[in-house]
C-alpha cells in the first residue's frame, strides 16, 4: 500500500471542516477531510454554502420550501464540549481553535462554543473555520507552536 504525505486531516466536512477543507487546500496545503457516510467527488463541491450542498446534492431535492424566519429557535448543534477561551484552566482551545495541550491539534465547529445561543450558529461556526484557517496556513505552518 502506497503511503502520502498529508498535511493536514479534518475529522468532518461539515460547516467548518468543509470551509477548511478549502481554504487549507488552496493554501498549499495536502488536505485529507474524513467524513462518515458515501463517498464524493470534489464536483459534489461546488458551492461551500452547507445548506444548498444537502438540498441539492445529499437529499437529492429538486424543489426547496424554506419556513419563514423565526424569533430564535435554536439550531440542533451540540455546543460546549470543547470551549474556546483566553485561559487553559477554564477551556480547551484559544481563539483560533488550537488545543492548549496539543499544538498541532485545531478543533473547530459549534462544541467551542461556552454555551447554546437563541439561533443556530452555522454562520458563527463558518466564520471561526476561516479565522483558524487563516491562522494554520499563515502563522502556524510557518511557525509551529502555540498561537497565544
């Protein structure tokens, strides 16, 4: 069996391990993303938005009803197993989603959030997946190490 080198291996290529699946890769970086289900191709790909991707594409859907905005039902997200904070006494990883035990273990997606918020948090979680992306691919990987 022929072994390659990665640089990088996402566990879910969800809302953040999709977005850093993409932005790693265009980047330089060798990407392996691990996800539990059939296998794709990158042409299943071409929109990063999660939402339109499962309409069209996982679900098949042909035709797409959206329910109006509501006042704050929370999104089915689990939140909280693997807080981001300033101090490694009270969270697991920093800002960018960097454990503070293992440097060169990122976690990213809605557990680093403290707690549930009132809305579902697909867009929160997309935007922390760039921060840490930006983060690995431009100071990590030149610098290897704790990014305090």
């Amino acid at each position: 069996m022929a072994t390659e080198r990665t640089d990088v291996v996402i566990v879910g290529a969800g809302a953040s391990g999709g977005i850093l699946a993409a932005e790693l890769a265009k980047a330089g970086m060798k990407v392996v993303a691990l996800e539990r289900g059939p296998r794709h191709t990158t042409a299943d790909f071409k929109s990063l938005d999660e939402l339109r991707y499962f309409e069209r594409h996982a679900m098949s859907a042909t035709h797409v009803w959206r329910a109006p905005l509501s006042g704050g039902v929370p999104g089915p997200h689990t939140q909280g197993g693997t807080r981001m904070g300033n101090d490694p006494k009270s969270s697991v990883v920093n800002r960018y989603g960097q454990s503070w035990d293992i440097p060169n273990l990122f976690i990213t997606g809605s557990s680093t959030h403290p707690s549930m918020s009132g809305f579902n948090p697909t867009l929160t979680i997309q935007a922390l997946a760039y921060m840490s992306a930006d983060a690995i691919a431009n100071r990590y990987m030149k610098n290897p190490g704790p990014l305090a």
